[in-house]
C-alpha cells in the first residue's frame, strides 16, 4: 500500500530541525562541561533523526544521521575518546543535516555528503578498530513472516547479511513524532515500521488465544507517542487488538499516564511471537503476557492506569503547534475589538444620561471580556528568551576559534518569556552584540595575560523582568571602549559638530557607535569591524519599543543594555498636537516635558537650545519636521524631551493631550515607506493617529 508523506513533510522539517540544533547544543556543552547525560541526549538526538528520516524515505539524511549516531556512540563508550577534532567534526555533520533538511523542506534532493561519510566512517574506524557496517532506508518490498530480529545494542549498525540469505535485516527506524496529535504514517520505504496487511504476516502457528499484554515506555523516552503507536502496530499485525488501555487517540499523542500500557490480543503467534513482535522496540519494556479465556477483572496495573488517566489526565498540559500567522490574526481581531468598545464608550458619552447607564454597563463588560481574550492571545505569543539564546553558544565557539579567542559564555534568565513578534526581530541584534563582545570587545589570550586577565574571555547575558519590561544584558571583561576615540571617528565623517562633541558626555558618546560608518576597530574582520551593524541594533531595538544603552569602562569591558517591552500590539503613547493634527510618541523615548518662551531661548547659528539640567538641547519644530505649515507662534509653548540618536532633543509642540494605551497597528504601502512613521493607531474617538519615531524623522 503506498501512503502520501508530503502531509508529515512539515512536521518532519520541524522537528528534526529541532533535534539537530539541539544536538549542536549538546556538542558545545559537551566540550565545555562534558557528561554522560549530555553525550545520551545527543545519542537520541541523532536517534530520533534517524529515525524520521527513514520513515520518511530521506536516505541521505538516515545514512549520515546514522553515521553521527555511531560515532557519538563510540564516544559514550570511551569519552577519552572527544577532543576539539571530534567535536569540529560532528559540529560539521549536525549542520550539513541541517541543510539536508532544509532542502527537502524546499522540495529539492538532500546535498551530497559523500566527503564527510567518509570522513566519519574514517574517524569511527579508527576509535572503535572496526570499519562501521553499511545502513540503508529499506526498500519498498513485501514483508515476509520471519523471526524478530536479536536486538542491538543502539548505535551499533545493522551487520551485514549472512552468506546465503537474501538480504539484510532492516535497520531500525521511527515515524515521525506526534507531538501535535497527529498520528504517524507508514511510508513505502519503510514497511519495517508498517507491515502489510495481517493475513501476510501473521504467524499461525496455533489456535487463535487471547492474551493480555502489558507493556511500560520508559520515563526518559522523548517520543513515548512514537513508542506506543509503533506497539499497537506491531500487536496489530499479530492479530485483532482489544481493550485498548489508553484509547487509540490518547496513545498516539502520547498521553501515557505511567508510560503504561495494557491491551488484549488474539493471535495465533504465542506468547514467543508477541515476544519477538515487541523484541526490537526500543525504550519499551514488556511487563507480562497473561492468556484468557473470557475477558478479565481490571489487573492492578490496568486499574492504576486507568485511575491515573481519570484523575491526572484531564488536568495533563496539552500542546499543539499553532502558525504565528494564525496568532497575529487573532491578536489583529482582538485589537479591532478594543477600537471598537473604546469607540462604543464614546458614543455613549454622547447619549442622555437616562439612558446611558445600561449602555455603560454593557460597554464595560465587553470591555473586560475584550481584555480577558486579548491576554489569552498575548499569553499564547510568549516564548522563552531560549528561542534565541539556546543559539548563542555555538555561534561562541565558531567565532572565538576563528579569531583566536578563549571565550567562556554564560547565560541567564533564558526561561523569561517574550512576545514572539519581538524574540523574531532580536535574533539579529542579539548575535551581532556577541560578535562585537568577542571580535573587538575581548583581547587575545596573550594580551590578557599581559594584562593580568584570566587568559578566557567572559561574555555573559543576563535577562530580567522589571516592572513591565524585559532586560537583557550583554556584558564582556575586554578593553572596553574609548569615548573620545568615538567623538573623533564621528567628528571625521562629519556626524557631530565640534561643540555637540565638547558638550557629550561619555555615556551620550558610547551611543556614537550606532550612528552608520562610526568605528574604532583597528582591523576589519568578515565578522565586524566596518562600522555598520550597532545602528541596525538600534534601529531594530527602537522598532520594538524598546530602548538600547551602551556602558563601557577602560580595560574592564563593555554592557549593551536592551530594554524591551513585554509585547508590542499595546503600546504607550504621549499624545501631542500640532495645528488641527495629533500625533503619538513613544513614552518609552520620552524623556520629559517642559514649557518654555521660545523667543527667550538662546540660539547657535540657526538652532534654538532649549536649557535641560545642566545641557542645553537643539530644539525641532515638530509640525517642520512632518511637513505641516508653521505658523509664527509667541509666548509659552510646550516641549517634549526625547531621546535622539546624537544625544537628547527638544520637540517643539502646540497642546500636551496626555497618555494613552493603544493598539498598535501596522502601516501599510506606501506609507511605510515614509521615514519616521513607526505605526498608527485609532482613538476611542475613531480618530487615526500616526505613531512618530523621532530619530528616524530627524535623521530624514
């Protein structure tokens, strides 16, 4: 029977990305820690991938996947065995399966990895003494009735047939997992894992007897949804299975309470064919075989399973893999309703107050059902920080080898959750920090030494919660940062003036390194050093809501300091006017307010300063920065302090209209091509109002 993959080709894209990704993880922490838990998971790792693989069809990818499974195996055999080499060399298969996988996720065939099989099965023959047997994706041929294969210890290939027999046994392979709830399919490539019809393969040896089967997946298995499904298929092919413990549908999720599970079988094969039938099953353990006659009271067993399933199961997390689009969807309609409730407030503020009190009421519930839906769908948005960070160590080891750096990592705070909207746009910004920490922020190791550092470099990233905001900080012990080598760079490429440069301070000069060609890298690396990068940084942090500090001390290191808001489909504004428009800063950029006589203000050349503290702040009209006519205003007017990409500025404005939490929404052609609009939003009032990004416009 041939059966349709294409319908399993996301979800195998998916989590063997997953698998292999994490076993880089594993690989670095191995190098780092070492372990015999970590070498396990990697073994499972490549397990796993192998597995799907196979059932899959994809023998590219099963074959080198194999071929990492036997060297880690040798590894966890004799862990003397891993030295720098080793670790480069499987680091190098992990992502040439990575690639591999991305290419039949783009429906092209896996690259070619001849090279580096040979370079694997050269490096297991040479650890263990013997050459590694050949494995294969089994071909699509008819299944015979034969003797269930002795198992093997895992790792080990599949030997090679005897003299005389027709082929060699199949090696061993899994589906896909289920963890969304959808269960595996048999792939013509793979009738290991699904037998033909019963009548083929049945053994009738005997009478047909039913036999009570119980079985338990063990507690470490990654896929027990995997293992219970490829055990009722096995039983299956045996005979008629009954009294299923738990149902079809819990078992291949993976519901498992206790990992047990209990069956009735009729069968011909005997207690030795259910044996061998579930022999070579691996991380599943055969807890007893009972025949029967008529159907039993509940065993033990079955009755705590069941009762398990009964008292713990309802209150079990259930997960499923939801699309990001669908989310953004629900998070756009959501917001649409809040426009609309805030808009129903309004128009009853209109009515008589006889009649108003029922609307208001109403208004009010629907406000707070609103509410409610939009925190459900934010809650369903967060993610760990890990998402990213898990990625960090890898991208350590890689850029420390290359530029000759000893570099020890360390990450906290990953488990905080993040909208994933703003985890998507910080993977870029976060990796281009760690290059500039390692690349120019850390010294050689002959140099620290000189220095009287530890020769390994420290990076390390911290996240924390505060308030309504997430930190994240990257901080490195290097040679820190020059300000005045900063205000010179930026001097020269005609960035500030002279007297903006006299007046900075040090911590307004460490920001001179975002401004686009601003560098004090002695040497330009293809990893950093070209003076562009810490204003996308910027730009991408700002773009969130959120606001980046960099504070550095002489020979002591460096501190990239992100402030980010919890979510960005909610944001705070301070609503200002100008003429018959209003406009929305960001209060995250808002520095303060103040009135002041603009005639009175002291001027250089044709700017106006406005006195802030102890600092005297160029002065912007807001309605010449957004095109709109300028009339000539006298007396006392307001200004918004805000913070600009040289330093702090003054807006000019006409009327402070006060803070409001709004919706954000995204803009749309062509007017997201305008610089300076960052969004738009809608007033309770139906009135649109753009969203301003101050540095972008004064940049313009």
């Amino acid at each position: 029977m041939t059966m349709d993959m294409s319908r399993y080709l996301g979800l195998f894209v998916t989590e063997a990305s997953e698998h292999l990704e994490a076993l880089g993880r594993d690989l670095v922490q191995l190098e780092k820690e070492g372990g015999p838990s970590v070498v396990d998971s990697m073994f499972r790792h490549a397990h796993s991938v192998k597995g799907m693989a196979s059932s899959m069809g994809f023998e590219p990818i099963a074959t080198l996947a194999h071929r990492v499974e036997d060297l880690v195996e040798a590894v966890r055999q004799d862990s003397s065995r891993l030295n720098r080499e080793l670790v480069d060399l499987l680091l190098a298969a992990a992502d040439t399966l990575l690639a591999q996988v991305r290419s039949v996720a783009e429906n092209q065939p896996p690259d070619d990895a001849g090279a580096l099989l040979s370079q694997l099965a050269s490096r297991v023959s040479t650890l263990t003494g013997q050459a590694p047997a050949p494995t294969r994706v089994m071909k699509a041929t008819a299944l015979r009735a034969t003797p269930a294969p002795v198992p093997r210890p895992p790792g080990v290939a599949t030997p090679p047939p005897m003299s005389g027999s027709g082929a060699a046994p199949p090696p061993r392979a899994e589906p896909p997992s289920p963890r969304t709830g959808m269960p595996p399919a048999p792939a013509p490539q793979a009738l290991a894992l699904a037998p033909p019809a019963p009548a083929e393969v049945r053994l009738e040896t005997g009478p047909q007897v039913r036999w009570v089967v119980k079985v338990r997946v063990v507690p470490s298995c990654q896929v027990p949804g995997v293992r219970a499904f490829l055990v009722h298929k096995r039983l299956s092919a045996l005979g008629t299975v009954s009294e299923l413990r738990p149902a079809l549908e819990d078992l291949k999720a993976g519901r498992l309470p206790d990992g047990l599970i209990q069956c009735e079988v009729e069968t011909g094969a005997g207690e030795v064919g259910i044996q061998g039938a579930l022999r070579n099953v691996s991380e599943v353990e055969l807890l007893s075989i009972k025949p029967v006659i008529s159907a039993p009271a509940p065993a033990p067993v079955q009755a705590a399973a069941t009762e398990a399933s009964r008292a713990g199961g309802e209150a079990a997390p259930r997960t499923v893999r939801v699309r990001t689009e669908l989310l953004d969807y629900f998070l756009d309609t959501v917001g649409e309703l809040m426009l609309a409730t805030a808009r129903l407030r309004e128009v009853g503020k209109e009515l008589p107050e006889n009649v108003r009190p029922p609307l208001e009421e109403g208004v009010y519930r629907l406000h707070a059902l609103v509410k409610d839906l939009h925190d459900k769908v934010m809650s369903a948005r967060m993610t760990p920080l890990s998402l990213i960070t898990d990625r960090l160590p890898r991208a350590a080891r890689d850029i420390a080898r290359k530029r000759g750096r000893e570099v020890d990592l360390v990450i906290t705070g990953a488990e905080i959750e993040l909208d994933r909207a703003i985890l998507d746009e910080l993977a870029d910004p976060l990796m281009h920090i760690l290059r500039n920490c390692i690349d120019h922020g850390l010294e050689p190791p002959e140099e620290r030494a000189v220095a009287g550092k530890n020769p390994q470099g420290k990076v390390q990233v911290s996240v924390r919660r505060a308030r309504d905001r997430v930190v994240v900080e990257v901080e490195d012990d290097g040679r820190g940062m020059s300000a005045e080598k900063l205000k010179a760079a930026a001097l020269a490429r005609g960035a500030i003036s002279a007297e903006t440069a006299a007046r900075m301070s040090d911590r307004e000069a460490f920001m001179l390194s975002c401004l686009p060609g601003v560098s004090t890298a002695k040497d330009v690396t293809d990893i950093s050093g070209r003076g562009v990068g810490m204003d996308a940084v910027k730009r991408v942090v700002e773009n969130v809501g959120g606001t980046l500090e960099i504070d550095s001390e002489k020979g002591r290191g460096t501190r990239f300091t992100l402030r980010l808001p919890l979510t960005v489909a909610v944001v705070h504004l301070l609503l200002v006017e100008v003429g018959e428009e209003v406009f929305g800063l960001p209060i995250a950029k808002v520095v303060g307010a103040m009135e002041a006589d603009a005639q009175e203000l002291s001027r250089s050349r044709e700017t106006a300063l406005l006195p802030h503290g102890n600092t005297l702040l160029p002065v912007h009209e807001l309605d010449a920065l957004v095109g709109l006519p300028a009339p000539a205003r006298r007396g006392v007017r307001p200004f918004v302090v805000m913070e600009g990409d040289a330093g702090k500025v003054a807006l000019a404005v006409d009327r402070l209209l006060g803070q409001e939490e709004v919706v954000l929404k995204p803009l749309s052609r062509p007017l997201d091509l305008l610089p300076g609009l960052s969004g738009v939003t809608i007033l309770g009032s139906g009135r649109p109002v753009f969203i301003l990004d101050v540095p972008r416009l004064l940049s313009a």
